[in-house]
C-alpha cells in the first residue's frame, strides 16, 4: 500500500510539482466534541484525517492539515465541546479556496468526519458556485454510509440516519484506533426525542446524559471496519468518476 501524500510534510517545491500533476486536494473536515464516556473529543477529526489519508493512499490525492474546529449547534452545551460560529467556519473554507486556487489547485473535496457540519460546508461550496470561482468545493459527507449500517449494524438508530458516540461511530473508532476507546465505559442512551425535532433545534444535553445516543456497548472493531470500507470504496469512486469526468 502506498503512503499518503500530505501537504504537512512537503517542501514548497514539492507542492509546486505536486499541482502540476494534479490541480486538487482532499480537506478532513473534524470536529472538537463530546463522544461519550468511552471516546475522546477529536473523535470526528481522527475519523475524517483517517478517511483522507486512506484516500490519499488509493488516489494520490494530497491531504491538506485539517480543519478540527467547526461548526455544530445541538452538542454546544456540552461541557468541553469547541466550536466556530457557521459565519467563521463558512469564511475560512472561502478563505482557504481563495489561497489555493492562486496557487493551482482546482477542486478541492472536502471529506467529512463530522456529520454536523454537512450544511455548512454546503454552503460554502454554493458560494463558490455563485461566484464563479474557478475553485470548487465537492463534498464527501460518509457516502454509502447509510447502507453499511443497515448491512452490519444491530441496534436501532436514535433519529434516522443520526449516529452519535454510539454503535457506529464507537465501531469505526474502535478499527482505526481501539487505544482511545474504552468500551469498559461504553453505555446505552435513547434519550427522550422532541415532538418536533426537526422543525424547532435545541441543545442535547437537556435530554441525554452520557452523551451517547443510541447503543455503543453493541460495537466492535470488525462492524467499524466494515463500515469504513464501505464508506471508502464509495469516496473513491466519487473522486475518480469526478475527475475523469473533468478531463471529458
Ligand atoms: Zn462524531
């Protein structure tokens, strides 16, 4: 298996070799959270730095130092979460799109460990759009994720599609880095839903005490990697159907 090329250990040189073979870059996108009693708070970003850096490995595409501070509202209250306001978030993404197309880079995918910052980096990308940059955004949010949980996963998700330090985020921390997770804490949570959630926000930590939203004793290793592998297969595929359709 090849490494991964990353931007972090280049020379200027080497960057400027690197653009000229390939105008595009993968950006991991994290965040900086509660995960439970059993997960450490850069969970999302070790998972997007992981998705990226494997990518990078089957595509050659460079990985850019990730973003770990974004944006996310319903675990804000929850004591040591970190975040950025969307406006911040949203203007660094412009910022850095700024910096890199003047120096060649074209696309630029955006690969996500942190669901939660999904519209916000959507957003950016149809700014980009509207401004006609010649820089865009393509955004990776888990593709083929969704598959893979009703293929391997056995417990009841908390709302549809939402997963949270519970069996499948613990799972896919468990196969990347099985150190940081300690399952002798792992608990299960289904903490009480608004009636009208998704029409009205809050903050989860009114409802949900440990900070798991579903089932995370149920995890393992074996079930994380089978979901990553999905998820990976999925990203590649995206990428090099997109850039071969660029060279039509
Ligand atoms: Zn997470």
């Amino acid at each position: 298996m090849k490494n991964p090329i990353l931007y972090s250990t280049m020379t200027w040189l080497e960057f400027v070799d690197y653009v000229k073979q390939k105008p595009c870059a993968l950006l991991p996108i994290g965040s900086e959270e509660q995960h439970g009693p059993h997960m450490p708070m850069s969970t999302d970003s070790i998972m997007a730095q992981y998705f990226a850096e494997e990518i990078s490995k089957q595509t050659g595409i460079l990985v850019l130092p990730r973003i770990s501070y974004s944006t996310l509202f319903s675990l804000r209250r929850f004591p040591g979460t970190l975040y950025v306001e969307e406006e911040t978030f949203v203007q660094q993404l412009l910022d850095l799109a700024k910096a890199l197309s003047s120096h060649g880079i074209d696309y630029v995918y955006l690969i996500l460990g942190h669901h939660g910052a999904m519209n916000s980096c959507k957003s950016a990308e149809r700014k980009l759009v509207a401004q006609n940059s010649k820089l865009r955004f393509f955004v990776l949010a888990f593709p083929g994720i969704k598959e893979a949980i009703q293929e391997h996963c056995t417990s009841k998700r908390w709302i549809k599609d939402l997963f949270h330090a519970e069996e499948v985020e613990t799972s896919m921390l468990l196969a990347v880095r099985p150190d940081l997770v300690h399952m002798d804490k792992a608990v299960c949570e289904y903490p009480e839903i608004n009636p009208f959630y998704g029409n009205v926000s809050g903050y989860w930590n009114e409802t949900c005490k440990s900070g798991v939203f579903g089932d995370a004793t149920v995890a393992s290793a074996e079930k994380g990697q089978k979901i990553i592998n999905a998820v990976l297969k999925q990203s590649v595929r995206l990428i090099i159907d997109h850039q071969a359709s660029l060279v039509k």
